[in-house]
C-alpha cells in the first residue's frame, strides 16, 4: 500500500491524471505558462507520511476502547491518523502536500455495531476524548478535522450496509457509512434510485450527504438532502432519538431537520431513511440551450420555475466564462457550428450554456421539455439539442480530479459556492465575480446547478497561479475576502457544502447571536461535555 | 354586540344553521332520534357570559402594559377573556356551553407593532406572567389556552398586514395576523396564490398555520406549511430570531423548521415570508373516480403518487361510509346513475369517492390529469367526470359549520387526524375504524386529504349522541383511547391539527425520551422563565 502524503490527498481512486489539452492551452493563455511549467511538481507530496507526534490516548484507555471493537478496530499507526486528519480543503490539500499534519485524530476507530458505538460515545465522554464521525472525509469545509485530536470514527467500514427497500413506501433505510455507487447499483437493480447525485457521489456516504446537508446534481427535480430524509437514528451523548418515517406530521417542529446540518456536532447518525423513486432512464428527455448572456438565460431559468409546470432534475447554467472554457476545452471554437452561432449573435464571452435533463413518466419528460424549450426560445434561447447534456452526464464527476493536477503545476484551485433569491442573483454573480477578478492572474467560472422557484445557488471556480512558498496565507486572504463579498451581497455562506470550521467565523454575523446561542444551547443539552466533532465546527464550542 | 357563550364557540360568521335534510334523515336512521329530538336546545350556551375569577394582574403591572400598547388596547373586560379562553377543541364547546370557563386570561392585549411585543415580553418576563399569542383561535388542540391565566396577545387586530409581495422571488411577505381570505384575494388580485386552504381557512391566521405546522387541502401540490415558509422573524424572550429567505441553505440546521410546529411555546412569530404561485383557475383540471373498495382506492392513489409525474394539488379520497354518506346527503342513492354504478358492481358501503384537482400550465394539469385517470382505471376506477370536485369546492369550508347545530341536538361531533406510511395504512383505518364503532351509537367516515409518495393522512369523522349529564368525560374516554389506537397502528399523533395540550400526554411515548429533552432545551434557551403559552403545550413544562 503507497503510504505517502500525495495517496492522502489525491481526489478519488488515486488515478494519476495531466490536465488535457483544452487545460493546458487555457493555462498557458492565462496564466502565462510555457512548456516547461508543465513538468513543475510542485508541493507534490510524495514523501512517506511520518507524524511528529504519538497518539495521546494513554494505554489503559486505548485498550478500553480496544475491548469495545476489537483490537484490529482500533489504529494508531501514522498512515491511518494522516489519512483522517483531513477532508479536502483546498487548504487541507495544501498543509497535506508540505506534510504538515498539526492535529491528527489519536485513534481511528472503525465501529462494528450501532452497539459499539454507543459504548465508544460512553468513553469518550467519560475520559473527555473528542470525537468525530466520518464517513468519505469530502468535506471541502473542514468539517472531519480533529483539532483537539481524540477520536475519528470511521463508519465507512462496517456500518455501510443496505437495510431495507420498501416498495410500498418509496424508501430505502441504509446505514450512513454506505458510498454513493453502492447504493444507486443496488437500488437501479431493483428499478429504484436515490436521486441524489452530489460531486463527490463517489467518495462520500450517506452519513455524510445528512450531516452536511448536500445536494445532488439533480436537485432541482428531486430536492436537496432535507427534502429527501424521512427518518434518523441518532446516538448522541445524552441517548438516542429515533424519528419515525411518517410522510409528514404536526408533532411539534421537525427533528430530522436538526440532525440534517449538524455536521456531527451533535452525536452519530446510525441510519437513515430515505425516499426513493422508479428508475427510468429510457424515459428520460434531454435539451440544451444556448443564450445571448447570463440576464436572459437566467431570466429564462426562472420562467421556467415559476411556470407550474413541476421541475426539471438536472438543471444548470454555465456563466459566460464557464460556457466559453468548455468550449474551448472541447475544441467547438471557430468550428462551423460556432461560426453560425456567431452570426446569430450568441457571441463569445456573452453566451451562455444551459442542460436540462428531466426523469419520471415519458409523456410528463416530453412535456416538461416542450413547455422549458418554448420559455427558453421566449428568453433568445438556441436549442442546441441532447447531445451536450449526454455528454455532460458522461463526465458528471470527473471536475473533481482537475484539482490535483493543476495543483501540481502550481495551481490554486477552488471553488465556493452560495445561494440567493433570484432578485439579488445578477447583482452577487457580478460582484462576486468582480472581486475575484480582482486577483492578478485569476481564472473565474461560475454556474448555476441548483434551482428553485424562489432563487438558485451560484457555484464559482476559480484557477489562478499559486504565491509561491505563502500558499496557505495567500489563498487565506483571497478566500476571506470572497466570502465577505458574498455575505455583503446577500448570498448565504453555503448551499450545499456546509459549514465546517472553514466559514464557521462568519455564522454568528450571518445568524445573529439569539441564532448561535440556539444552536448552542441544542448542542451543550444533546453534547454537555462537547465531545462531538469539537473546535469551532458551525461556529460552535 | 351578542356577549353570550354561544357567541363564543359558534364557528366562523356566527350565523345559525340546521342541519341539511340528508343529515337529519342520517340521524334518524343512525341514532333513532325522532321529530322532536330537533327542537333541542342541548347546552345551548346562550348565557350572557359572566367570568367568577376578577383578572389577576395587579393595577400597576396593567399600567404598564397599557404604557406599551395604549389603554384600549389592554382589555379585561369578561366577554374579552371568555373569548380568549379557548379554541374549538370538542371539550372546549363544551366548557363554553356549560359557561364553565376555569382559566381564562387575565388580560387580552392587542399589540400595534413589533416594538411593541418586544416591550411586553420583557414586561412578561420580569413579572413572570404567562402568554399566549394567538390570531384565529381555531386551535382544535387546546393549542391557545392559557392555564396559568396571564395575557393573551391577540395579533389579528394590528399585525395583520400584507408587508410585500415580490414577483421576482414568487414570495409574499406578511405579518402573522393575517386571516385566510384576505391575504388570498390580494394575492389573487395580483395573480397569484398562497396555496394554503385548510379548512378553518376563514378565521384561522398565517401565525397560526405555522405555529401549529398545519396543511392545506391542496397540500398534495403545494405542501404542508413547512414546506411553503422560506423565512421568520420571531421575537422571543432571549432575543429576535430573523431568518433569511434564501430559497436553500448548507448554513447548520435549520431554524425555521423549528418555529414551525413551536405552538407559540418558543415565541411571538411577528413575519413569514410564503412562497406564492402564480394563479390560473382557468388552467384547473379536475376529476373524480368512484372505486369498488378502499384497498384498490388507496392502491390507486399511491400508484399516482409515485408515477413520476408531479402531484395533483386537491387529491382526497372517500372511505365506504363517508362515500356514502355524502350519497346519501346529495340524494344521489337509488339515482339511476346510482342503479347503474350498482349494476357495475359499485356497491353502496363499499364504494369510495375520489376528487382530484390540478393547477398550473394548461398542459400540464391536462397531461396529469390523463395520466391519473389511466391509473385511476388500472384499479377499476370509474371516472365520474368534473363535477363532483367543483360541486364539493364550492363549499369546501362548510363541513366545519355542521358542528354547532350537531352538538345543539345533542350529538357529539369530532375530527382526529394521523398521519402514516403507506404499508402500515390499511391496517391503521381498520383497527381504528373498530375502536371507534365499538361505540353503541356512532357514525365514523374517514378520508385521505393530504397524500405523499411515502404515504398519506387520515382524517375521522364521528358523530354520536352525547351521555348526557356526563359530555365532558364520556368524550374524553372515547377520545383517550382513540389515540391509543391510532398510536398502536403506527400513526403519527397529527399530521396537521398539532399537538397542543390535547395529545401532549402521549408525546413522550411518541418522540422518546432525549427526544423531548431536547424540544424542552431548545424552550429553555429561549424562553428561560417559561411564560411564553406554558402549562403543557407539547407536553413541555
């Protein structure tokens, strides 16, 4: 087994990737690139991982632990602490390249039973030892560190199983350390899936989806995670709540909606049930769309959602620099296709590409695509068929493994994301996007992918040249700035990718202090001694 | 002004009403009453209202509350505290028509502005004195009582106003005081539509619909009211709550879902900001479908709920006796239609009624409702045309006018309300069915209003002659074991009415036991006297 910093830090199957062509030529443009930077490995991290400091959890009580789970349960080893010291921060990936590890977990343990897990929470709270439930480590928040060291709880290994398919009720009940692929397979094989579709679908898990309260790519049409949890089994430290699958109810206000959110800060979620639909991708209806600029293609977007007309699933927006970069990585620039475009005035740097991909019952795809085609042509709106869309879907998760080669060239990459009400959605787009420009040397895309009747997110990506030996600090300053214009601009601090420790400083001016002291006061009753996924997680104690 | 008890309980506009001849024929035959049992004049409750109990607010603290609001808007008068001292929960009408009222409010305020509640909670708060905001009191939970006497704040009067409606966002901005039709016929004016209709929609406020977590009757497509606030502002006694209307968040939990379902217990909520939809009766379809019995009815319904084609907005069904019931009632029975549906096996006591109503594009309400009729049929539906939906919402308020002249005979009349999953559906409307006409003389109909992919509602009707000289605890008796019944089948304890002080005595069977720590921590925090609608609310202390 490779046991470096770089097979820590690697998105996914740990594949070695070169950016491909269509990159190379943008970074070049860009950024001034020759050749020669091409063969840069920089911070690559490819020494073996060696931690300066031992596993603080005394002997005696390491074996406690060892007598819950089982010896081989219970690591200590410098690999395994490295490997969950971290999710994937574009800081993370940073400290994980210079093979800085500041506060590795002391022990990874990898419970085998619900059971287990509640004598592990009884320990640790009797000893005081933090403890963090993790599932992928995808967190790009810092929300799976352990700055006070003590425990990471991977439920990856055992609690990953699928419980039970209800046909009658539309729901699956898994427990939360299942991966994404696992649990579509088995569902698509018995004509069901999941519907939830996020980036990482590879490398994360249920648990995590809950606790970060993601969303998938084909949100629009099968609701964020919140919209799809029917029920929870949480052991916290002051004992389990179990809600039922009720398809709704009045009693009192909802606790699922607590637990979604809470970003293990409250206790371990041990299963979940949640909705799922038929599979039908043979009735599924594909368009694509090509619009003069981004106010009338997102003009268009919300006619569509305020059409009543149910949502499309997969709906998203590229802005006009995202549009122009596919282009270019596609090689579609000044093809005859392009040029007809041009003539039509769907100009270079102005227009902007829009997918739709709508599941369900044929006849209600088809429909649903002829009403989005005509309020789209309302809007100036090209239809430029299926095919990009299929296309699209072909690569859906690979944007995630671009990071690492173009950080290995030098590269800051990152992206962050936010959500608006449509009537502040151009003002923060171009503001945002202004201060991110600001930025000397600086590449900024940005899209839409999650869409409502009352607003969107805005989901930005930005490249730009890394400050050589003041990465962390450099890309700190830009970073705090950014979300300080989105915050000014009326967007929330996350849509989909939570909280964690990395924009916790802004929750208390983005909630208001009664707010924080809520979500306080919830976490010191459910977690008195505040051992769950401590140091600042949410903005909490 | 008419200051008697029956003023008081007397549903909505006050207007007298007797039974519709198809009731009286019911129960005749139901309950053997004859001609003279009509002439009754049961627990009439025309009384003038006369309270024993003096308000116990002593005159300087009063004082100081009419410093807040000005003194007309401080009342102690007996009519005013009568009024305020319950909702319509069955027991409550039959207090009022005993002119047995145990703890009214000391003082009813009618606050002019936000400042204002803020200035009499931390009144409140310094001089422990309890309260209880209220706007319709249509409570049918004991959600609006106040046992421990002190203020009811009566938000109607003021905080009724329509503060914005944002066509961008699709979202109207309103104070909690609003009533049902005037926030709709602004909307409608404008185009639009809340989408929210329950029944008590006359005289029942928007501050009411979320405190109490309510549905509307077209809840299938628009959802639960949980699913139609985008953002609060609540004032409670550790400070102001304001939530942001972003159309999705990642930031933590989510605080609104708290204050839905809250019953008043946590605080004042003083804005709600509501998704509205465009309004286009014109685009309605409509449909209803007779079914030879419940099971291949229900079977039906779900199949429509998890085709993958949206929902319909109204989506009801009928159980065999509340089928045919409204036959009888309609003078519908021996119709030739009526021979002719027999003849083709609909039978009378098993038959069920299914209305459906569809709103949005044109083509999409007609797609669907295609879509349901050839569901519909798969489960031997009989399509029986447009009709019997506009018929039935026409007068889709009415039902809860019947009560007063029922109970003026004599006859006890009551809803119960659950909600449950699909496989455990069948099952619950049998044995509850059972409990229920174990009963000697009783009448018990049923229907599905409110229906999910996961499952859906059930809704009880029943009528039976009050035990005379004993209403109050016969009722209760009946009622207790009732939500036994319901709880031992696998329902929820309200799908929609809430939970109030009525079923707070199974809460913690319900929810367990860190379950209801937790609610009663989150009421800690933010109310740490406890004034704020105490005295079991939810089952909290």
């Amino acid at each position: 087994m490779e046991t470096t910093y770089r097979s820590i830090f690697k998105w996914g199957d740990k594949r070695e990737e070169k950016p491909e062509k269509g990159i190379i030529a943008l970074v070049k443009e860009q950024f001034g690139y020759t050749d020669a930077d091409f063969d840069k490995k920089v911070l690559y991290g490819d020494r073996e991982v060696r931690l300066e400091q031992k596993s603080k959890i005394p002997a005696a009580i390491r074996q406690r632990f060892e007598n819950i789970t089982g010896s081989e349960n219970v690591r200590s080893d410098d690999y395994s602490r490295a490997s969950h010291a971290f999710g994937k921060f574009y800081g993370d990936l940073l400290y994980l390249r210079k093979g800085e590890i500041a506060t590795p977990p002391d022990l990874v343990i990898t419970p085998r039973t619900e059971k287990e897990i509640e004598q592990i929470l009884t320990l640790c709270q009797q000893e005081n030892i933090a403890i963090t439930p993790v599932g992928g480590l995808s967190s790009v928040t810092r929300g799976v560190e352990t700055p006070n060291g003590g425990i990471s709880l991977d439920l990856t290994k055992y609690l990953s199983k699928i419980l039970k398919v209800n046909t009658d009720n539309s729901t699956v009940r898994v427990q939360p350390g299942v991966y994404g692929p696992p649990l579509e397979k088995y569902l698509n094989d018995r004509g069901y899936t999941c519907g939830h579709f996020p980036q990482s679908f590879e490398y994360s898990t249920v648990g995590g989806w809950v606790a970060a309260r993601g969303a998938g790519q084909a949100s629009t049409g099968y609701g964020k995670i919140e919209d799809l949890v029917l029920a929870l089994r949480v052991i916290t430290p002051a004992g389990i709540i179990e809600t039922k699958d009720f398809p709704a109810t009045a009693e009192a206000w909802d606790l699922n909606k607590i637990f979604i959110g809470s970003e293990g800060t409250l206790g371990v979620i041990t299963s979940v049930t949640l909705k799922i639909r038929k599979y039908r991708p043979e009735n599924r209806a594909f368009a694509s769309f090509l619009f003069k600029d981004f106010a009338s293609a997102t003009h268009a977007m919300r006619q569509i959602m305020q059409a009543g007309t149910s949502f499309s699933h997969l709906f998203r927006l590229s802005d006009p620099v995202e549009t122009a970069t596919a282009f270019k990585i596609k090689g579609f620039d000044n093809s005859l296709s392009d040029r007809f475009l041009k003539m039509k005035g769907y100009r270079p740097g102005e227009r902007c590409l829009m997918f739709v991909s709508i599941e369900g019952d044929k006849d209600y795809t088809h429909l649903l695509k002829k009403k989005i085609k005509k309020i789209a042509r309302q809007s100036g709106g090209f239809y430029s068929g299926e095919k990009p869309v299929k296309e699209w879907l072909k690569q859906r998760y690979e944007s995630a493994y671009l990071r690492d080669p173009l950080m290995d060239i030098g590269i800051m990459t990152d992206t962050v994301e936010t959500s608006v009400s449509w009537d502040n959605l151009l003002i923060l787009w171009t503001n945002v996007r202004n201060y991110l420009e600001s930025r000397e040397k600086v590449h900024v895309m940005a899209h839409i992918s999650h869409v409502y009747e009352n607003g969107a997110n805005l989901y930005f990506t930005f490249l730009s040249p890394m400050k050589q030996g003041d990465e962390i600090a450099d890309y700190l300053d830009y970073h705090r700035e950014l979300i300080d214009a989105i915050h000014a601009n009326g967007g929330s601090l996350s849509h989909h990718h939570g909280i964690g420790r990395v924009l916790a400083p802004w929750m208390e001016k983005e909630m208001g202090k009664t707010a924080m002291g809520l979500l306080q006061a919830t976490k010191d009753y459910l977690d008195p001694k505040g051992i769950m996924n401590p140091g600042n997680t949410l903005g909490l104690r």
